[in-house]
C-alpha cells in the first residue's frame, strides 16, 4: 500500500497491510491501520463542517495524528496549515485568523477546535498546505503550495533517487517547516515507514540511536548542522545503524569535510546534496555526491542541477526558478508576490535572494544570500563565503561569521566563530593552539578584508529551531563575553 499523491488517495489496498507507515517514540501503525484512522478522521473533519477549499489549522509536534490529519486534508481537499506546539499561542491564533481557518485540529489532543472568528474558502484553488515563515515586518507571511506541487515533489523522490522499495525515512524536522515533506512524501509516496523522531527523543543521543536501529531507518534528510550534531555520539556509525543508506542535504552549504566524516563512518552511503526555498515546494536542484565530485572536493559542494519539473537560472547573479512548483503566491499579499513573483517561459518563476554560480557541468552552486552581503570598509562581502573559509581551517568542522553594528546599524566588525573536531569547554573559548595562526591560515584563501577581526571557537555552533546556525545566538553570546571581559578590567 501507499499514498499516491497525484491522486490524493491511498492506493494498492490489499498490498502489504501489515507493512509499518508511522513509527512513533510511542508505537509503529501499519499502513491498514493508517488507512483506517485516515478515515476515521476524514468523516470526522466533515463533521466539524470542513469541505473542499477550507483551510484546517493543524497544531501539534511529532504525533501520528498529525500525519493522519495532513493525508485527510489532502483526500479532502483541505488546505493544512502545520504549526509546530514550539510556537507560542500568540502566533497560533495570528496564523488561524490570517487563514481564516474554519478549525483548528489539536493533534494530541485528537480534538477539533474553534478556528477563525469569521471563517471563509480561501480564495486559491486547490492548495495542498500554507506554510508560513518569518515576515520582515514580524508578521508571518504564508507560502501557499498547490497540489500538483507536491505530487511532482513526490514524483522525483520516486523517479530520480533510486531509493529501493518501502525505505523507512527519518522525520525530524518539525511540520511547520517544508523540509519535513521530503521525509513524508519519500516514506508514504514509496509506501514505505516514515520514522517520527520527537524533541524527547533526540535530546537523549543514546535514545536517537537507538530509535533509528529499531526503526531500521534507511533515509535521512537534515540540514548539515544536525548531522554534525549527531557526529558527538561514537554510536553514530553503521555498526549500530546498518539499515542507514543514503543522507540527503539541504538549507546549508554542504562542506567536504562534513562528507568525509560521513563516510568514514558510514563507508558505504550515498550523499545527496539539495537546494531550494519554501517557495519552490521544498527543493529545487539536486546532486550526488560521486567519485568524481568526491575527488574535486569543492567547497562547498554544489547544490546540484534543476530537477525534471524545473529550470533554474541565474539573474544579475540570482538563483531564479520557473515551473509547476512554484508557490502560488504569498497568503493575501500580492505587495509580496510583486517582488519576487514573474512569469518566464510560460511558468511561474520566483527570484530566491540567494545569490549562486553555474559550472560547466550546468551544477549550480550557493554562494550567499543577497541579504547577508555586506559592506564593510568598503568592500562587499558574503557571510557564508566566509563560513566556508573558517570551514577549511585544520581541525575545524565547521564555522559561521557574525558582523557586530552600533546602534544605528552601522558595522564595526566582524567577529569568526569555529566549531572543531576536539570538544571544547564552555560556550565560547579562544581557539585551540594549533589555530595560533589562524589569520596566516585564512590569507592562503583569502583576502585580508574578509578575514574576520576575531575567532572564537564553541563547543557547538547553535542551531535555529530548523536546524540551521543561529547567527543572533553566537553575537549574544560575544556580547556576553565583552561584557564580562570590560568588568573584569576595570580599574580598582
């Protein structure tokens, strides 16, 4: 059995039943089982007055119902609208209202609430979800992704990775965030197990490992933040995960030196690396990573090459994309959609902001986002090339900058953060001994204007809730240090 995602219904009834579809911390439900609750919710939702073209407000973190939900809607035509529980109420209600959600479904409570004051159809046709991400001016803004979207999405995880029949892919990423579908529409588009992995979970590493052995987890997708994360625990390896096959990566550059510590780890795996907005369903281009890419060892490595559905291209140095899967615009905020939003060749086409290259190969590459380019004493400078340049630092695993600004936002400098392959102690420390240099190291790489004016090396660089390095975090704690070093120093 399986979820066909073209159609929006489940498929192959009588074909393996018993097979697992959800794994929780909490049990495993076969795909009969699933079917059934599907069901059992859809003639549920109906009773709580939602039809084609409502939109459901769906509030919870890793629970089977909250799947049960998401496929309902779909079969229904429902517009789901995901809202992790580590939202505050405040944002919740702000979202119900902006949708003018006709529910709100409480996944562990298994109950449907009010929605919206005056609830009404949305105004496009035929969305699969909304899913909002931050807006400039602190309102959410929501990215609505069509059906078809995500039946294409479905189409090249089945038709293009080459994934083995009914793998069990690792869930991590919470609902709210887009990079969860890869795991939701591989696991029930292939008819395989999608593997729910809970915060409870994967704060105890023992417990993690754990749960992916006995999930047989064979597909895992993150960010490369989390895996180096993972990367703490000796037991991450293919001694104790032997079903673990392949990793797909997103939302970050993806460094040689974090595939290699894969590999030796994992000798045998594949690494798919891949690119794309929210507002591109997901992703857009991918790679991977094979022999020969391995030996050129860019870095970072490419996020690869437009997917069957898609074609990518450069404006003025922008990574623009054009086709089906496309979002169809931001939730009622066509002053939104003017600046981002075109047509080219006859399909939707959406500027990212990030800025990118193209090889010979027609392999596109990240090379920062327009918003993160700076100007410091004059030249122009993108934070994630100097991320990579502090990556390639020996023994280092990875590294971010900050830029500091005064009050009135000017900048003053920019300070370089390192996480490396031996633990440190503390949050925030000067660098290990054989980083003495480490200015000389970074000038063989780089010109001197975009070496940073100081590096500190963290037990961990922090993460966002998805997953990526949190940038605010590391100035907070510069700040933290600054201000204690000025008191300390004070005269008697």
């Amino acid at each position: 059995m399986y979820f066909d995602f073209d159609q929006c219904r489940f498929a192959d009834l009588d074909v393996a039943t018993q097979a697992p579809a959800l794994h929780a911390a909490d049990g495993v439900l076969d795909w009969a089982g699933l079917h059934r609750a599907t069901q059992q919710w859809i003639d549920r939702a109906r009773a709580a007055g939602l039809g084609h073209g409502d939109a459901l407000v769906i509030s919870g973190h890793k629970e089977s119902a909250f799947v049960v939900a998401m496929l309902g809607c779909l079969c229904l035509g429902v517009t789901y609208v995901p809202v992790d529980t580590i939202n505050p109420p405040a944002r919740l209600q702000r979202i119900t209202t902006l949708v003018h959600a006709r529910a709100v479904y409480d996944a562990a409570a298994d109950a449907f609430l009010p929605g919206a004051d005056v609830p009404r159809a949305l105004a496009v046709p035929d969305l699969a979800y909304i899913m909002f991400t931050s807006g400039s001016t602190g309102d959410p803004k929501g990215v609505q992704i069509g059906r078809d979207s995500v039946a294409l999405f479905t189409g090249w995880i089945r038709d293009c990775l080459t994934l083995g029949p009914a793998p069990a892919f690792m869930n991590q990423m919470l609902f709210s965030f887009d990079f969860s579908l890869f795991d939701l529409c591989g696991a029930l588009g292939l008819g395989g197990c999608c593997v729910l992995c809970p915060r409870e979970v994967i704060a105890s590493s023992e417990q993690f490992v754990d749960h992916l052995r006995d999930s047989h987890v064979a597909v895992w997708a993150s960010t490369p933040s989390f895996v180096r994360q993972q990367m703490l625990n000796p037991r991450f390896d293919a001694a104790h995960l032997p079903d673990l096959k392949v990793f797909v990566f997103g939302a970050e550059s993806l460094t040689p030196r974090v595939a290699e510590e894969l590999w030796a780890r994992f000798p045998q795996v594949r690494i798919i690396n891949s690119y794309g907005p929210t507002e591109a369903t997901c992703s857009t281009t991918w790679v991977e990573i094979d022999p020969a890419l391995r030996a050129a060892a860019p870095n970072p490595f490419p996020i690869g090459i437009g997917k069957p559905y898609a074609e990518v291209f450069l404006d003025d140095g922008e990574i623009c994309m054009a086709g089906d899967h496309v979002m169809r615009g931001y939730l009622d905020r066509p002053d939104l959609d003017a600046g981002v939003l075109f047509e080219h060749n006859g399909k939707r086409a959406y500027r990212s902001g990030d800025l990118g290259d193209v090889d010979e190969k027609g392999r596109f590459y990240f090379r920062g986002r327009r918003d993160d380019q700076i100007k410091l004493n004059g030249y122009r400078i993108e934070l994630a090339e100097v991320d990579v340049g502090l990556a390639r630092l020996p023994g280092v695993v990875a590294g971010a900058a900050v830029v500091l600004r005064r009050p009135d936002g000017s900048l003053v400098r920019m300070i370089g953060f390192v996480e490396t392959t031996q633990p440190q102690t503390g949050p925030l420390q000067r660098p290990p001994a054989d980083l003495a240099d480490w200015k000389v190291q970074l000038e063989r790489y780089m010109p001197p204007y975009m070496i940073p004016s100081e590096l500190f090396a963290v037990d961990a660089l922090p993460q966002t809730i998805s997953n990526k390095v949190d940038r605010k975090q590391l100035e907070q704690r510069y700040q933290i240090l600054a201000r204690t070093l000025r008191t300390t120093e004070k005269p008697a």
